[in-house]
C-alpha cells in the first residue's frame, strides 16, 4: 500500500462540472477505506495498493474525464513513480523531476 498524492486540471467548457464531478469520483473510489485528504483545489491524497500507471487509468477509465483536454497526474510519493493521462504539455520537464529524484536514491540508498 502507497500514499498517492493525485493532481487534475479539468478544461472549463461546457461538460466541465460534469467532467470534474466524475473525476473526483473516481477518485474517491480508489481511496483504501474511504480515507482520503482533498482541502486544496485539484489536488487528492489517498491510499491505494495500486501502482501509479494502474491507479491513474482506472481514475481514467471510471470518469468523464477527456484526455484530449484535461490532465491528470498520479504521483507514488513512496518511490516517486508517476504516470499522467490527458494533455501534458511538459512531459520533459516533469519526467525530469521525478528521474532526478530516482537517480538520486539510486546512489545514496
């Protein structure tokens, strides 16, 4: 079991509620024991046993959310493994965050 700390941007058009709703449910859904913090704009913590690419496509797959507007970003902060869904306009930049960080650990244990 990891703590997953999960980023979204719905695009604001007309299915954006629609769309958002979904998402946080979603979610919500994937949270061990209903247990999940949410204070902040867009920005989820939960528990989930999980990998991150499997974590971020079930989100995907059970919502509305729309891959060719909206990104999601799913973040393992355990280890650092990530994976997105949707418009990621710097997949460089973060890949690079994240890379750094592995390496990182790699050498210093």
């Amino acid at each position: 079991m990891a703590t997953y700390m999960i980023s979204f941007r719905i695009a604001s058009d007309s299915d954006h509620s629609s769309r958002w709703a979904s998402t946080v449910a979603a979610i919500r859904r994937e949270a061990i024991g209903g247990a999940y913090w949410e204070e902040t704009t867009s920005l989820v913590v939960l528990k989930s046993d999980k990998v991150a690419d499997s974590l971020a496509s079930s989100i995907f797959i059970g919502s509305e959310f729309n891959s060719t507007k909206d990104t999601l970003l799913v973040v393992n902060t355990a280890n650092s493994t990530y994976a997105t869904r949707g418009k990621v306009e710097y997949p460089a930049t973060l890949d690079g965050l994240f890379t750094q960080q592995n390496a990182l650990r790699t050498i210093l244990g």
